[in-house]
C-alpha cells in the first residue's frame, strides 16, 4: 500500500491569500495581565514548570538513533500517542530534558 502524502508545499503568495484562523485583534487588545490568566487556564500549560524554557531545545534532534525496548506504565505511553504522530520523538525529548536538568543540578 502507497504511503498517503501529508506534507503540502504553497508558494509565498498561496499562503498570502490562505484566509487567517488567528484573532490577532484579539490577541493584540488583551492586556498583559488578561494574556497570563489566558496562559494560566489554558490546559496544555497547566503542568509545565515555570523555568522550562530553560530545558527547551529542539525536539527532533539529527542524528542516529538506538532502537530500545523498554517497559512504561500504560498511562503514560497513552498520554504520549495521545499527543499525535512521532510520539516516540517527545518522549525522547522528554527523557532528554530530564538528563539535562539532572546534569544540571549536580553543577
């Protein structure tokens, strides 16, 4: 069976005329107060600690690598592939934000 073809290429002008699904008048009339209550009801912050832009980097890294078989609790590889595709990426990234902030501590 064919691979059905995801990825979808539009030239700069395609993509000009392609209506916005974004309020940005909305967005822009919010005061800074109003943006972080928005920030703090909205679910998928809820749990992310205040400093994670610190372990924040790229979530699909170059380079080889090691195919492992390990054992997670079900709910969490059901959270994962709850996420989408290449939930097996983000749990490499996850685990790697993880290495980085124990690195970090010991410093």
């Amino acid at each position: 069976m064919a691979k059905r073809r995801t990825t979808v290429r539009y030239t700069e002008a395609e993509l000009a005329a392609l209506p916005s699904e974004s309020d940005f008048a909305r967005i822009d009339a919010m005061t800074e107060e109003t943006l972080e209550a928005a920030i703090a009801a909205d679910p998928d912050w809820r749990d992310l600690p205040g400093d994670w832009y610190r372990f924040a980097g790229t979530t699909f890294p170059e380079g080889h690598r090691e195919a492992v078989e390990i054992q997670v609790d079900p709910d969490v590889l059901a959270w994962f592939r709850s996420q989408g595709k290449d939930y097996s990426r983000r749990m490499n990234a996850a685990l790697r934000a993880f290495m980085i902030a124990q690195e970090n501590a010991k410093r």
